[in-house]
C-alpha cells in the first residue's frame, strides 16, 4: 500500500492528513507553523507533532510515506522553503512537495479547474485561475501593509475603533476583553502593549461574541471585513475573467468559518458586483487539497 501526506501548515494551525490512494487514514493537528510568523523552532515543534499524530492514527510510520504536499504561506520565498524542507524531510524520506497555501486551498476547492479562492484566516490573500489556465493574486501583502479582512486586521481595526470611542467619551466593553488578552492591568499599559505588535488576531473571538450579543461596534468592523474580502475577488474577476464568464468562487479559513456575519456580506457583496460568481457555501479545507496534489504527483511520476 502506498501512503500520501498532506499538510496545511498556518499561522495558528498546523493540520496533517495522512491517506493512501483513495481514502484518509489519519489526521493530526498542532500550533501554527508559519515559520515567518511563529519562527522556524515553533514551526518545527507544529510539524513534528501534527505528521507524528496524523501516523500514529493511520498506524502508519513516517519512513513509508511515498510524497508530501505543504501548503504554507510565503513559500514562493526560497528561505521559507528551505526551512519547511529541512524539518519534514527530517521526518520522511519520501517526495516533498511545498507549495503556497493559495495552491493547495484553490486545488481543494476546484481541483485543477478554474476559480477564485479567498483565504481568510490570521492573515488573508486572494487567488484565482481562469479557463486558460492564467493565475493571478490580490492582497496578502502582510500585517503591516495588507490582509484586509484577516483575523489580525479584524483585531486591529476592533481596537482602533475602540480607541475612538473611548475619545469621544464612549467605553467600550472590547477594551476590558483587551486587557484580559494581553495580560494589562490598566488602559494605559494595554495601549502600550497594543503598540508593540502584538497577535491581534487573538481578540477576533471576543469580537465575535461581542458581535453575537448585538455590539455595534463589532458588527461594523465583521461588515467591514466581509466587504474588504469581496473586494480581492473583484479584483481578480477583472484581471482573469470575461464579463459574463462563470466565476466559481470558494471562501477558506477561519474568519468564513466562524462568522456568519463576514460570510453573508461577503456573499452579498460578490454577487452585487459579479453577478457570474457562483460563491460555495461549504468553506474549503486546504489540506485536502495538498493531500489531493500529493496523490497526483505521484500518479504523474
């Protein structure tokens, strides 16, 4: 029997399936293991423990793996690839393949046909391919500068709301779940430690139940998001498709899956700008398509 591994490798998780050439055998799930992210020692510790977990339930040792699919994010840069190769191949023996997690995510979803995909998880990144086979991205630029519609920019934005309210006399509730997350005990100290680049990402929970329970503040900035992310699939309809041209598109990560808010306007929002698009309900697992590529790579070998 030969065996196939697929990995998904994100900023705050890291899943791995383990299947042969028809079913899946195995999972395992750690930490995040974006090595620009967490660094290349928590990505190692992630990987180690989501391929050991996924082999331990398939029942299968890692040494009879025949080929390996990562998806990861920044793994068009040779350093991430490099890293990446060096802890997996450190545990298989077999055929690695690393790949952006943008490949894997559009192969889950479409398999080797066209359409959009939109990733939004800690960070978010737009990528599509047409009937001709052309390929095109939008966002995914980083924390600093981009990935609009992420969990980071949810968290950060929420905050900076916030930060505006408070001035105008307001006080809201989202500063003292703040302060819980980043271990202040007064406004003053949150204010600084939110300056020091900390995980905003971490605060998207309590802006989803704050969001739940009917804040205003929440809701505006989970609408803000679904609008940013129907904007990166605009952009990509214009750059690949024809007016009128079906536009399959698919929604990846955590943010889609957690909010129903950011997944209807989202929906809405595409569908009002692009009327061809056809937006899947169901949000996309990436690592089945890197299992999927693991399997085909072989195949084609």
């Amino acid at each position: 029997m030969t065996f196939f591994l697929g990995i998904d490798g994100g900023g705050t998780q890291t899943t791995c399936v383990i299947g042969d050439d028809t079913a899946i055998l195995g999972t395992g799930i750690a930490g995040g293991s974006n090595v620009v992210r967490v660094g290349e020692q928590a990505a190692s510790e992630a990987l180690t423990t989501a391929i050991r977990q996924a082999c331990a339930a398939a029942k299968v040792d890692p040494s009879q793996i025949k080929r390996v699919c990562i998806g990861a994010a920044g793994a068009a840069r040779p350093e991430i690839q490099q890293a990446i190769r060096r802890i997996v191949s450190s545990l298989i023996s077999g055929e690695i393949e690393i790949v952006g997690d943008t490949v894997t995510s559009l192969e889950a979803a479409f398999g080797e046909g066209p359409g959009v995909i939109v990733i939004a998880g800690t960070g978010s990144i737009a990528y599509g391919r047409n009937a001709r086979g052309q390929t095109a991205r939008a966002g995914g630029w980083g924390f600093a500068i981009s990935d609009e519609g992420s969990g980071h920019w949810i968290g950060r934005t929420a905050l900076s709301a916030a930060l505006h309210d408070r001035d105008e006399g307001g006080n809201p509730k989202l500063f003292e779940d703040a302060r819980k997350m980043f271990g202040a005990s007064s406004d003053e100290e949150l204010i600084v430690k939110a300056n020091a680049a900390p995980d905003f990402a971490a605060l998207v929970p309590a802006i989803l139940a704050a969001a739940d329970a009917g804040d205003v503040l929440s809701n505006r900035v989970l609408t803000l998001a679904g609008n940013e992310l129907a904007n990166l699939v605009k952009a990509l309809v214009s750059r690949l498709f024809a007016k009128g041209e079906r536009v399959p598109v698919a929604m990846v990560g955590g943010v889609f899956r957690n909010s129903a808010l950011v997944r209807q306007v989202f929906y809405n929002s595409v569908r009002s700008s692009c009327p061809a698009a056809e937006v899947q309900q169901a949000i996309v697992e990436p690592v089945q398509g890197a299992l999927a590529r693991a399997r085909r790579g072989a195949s084609r070998g």
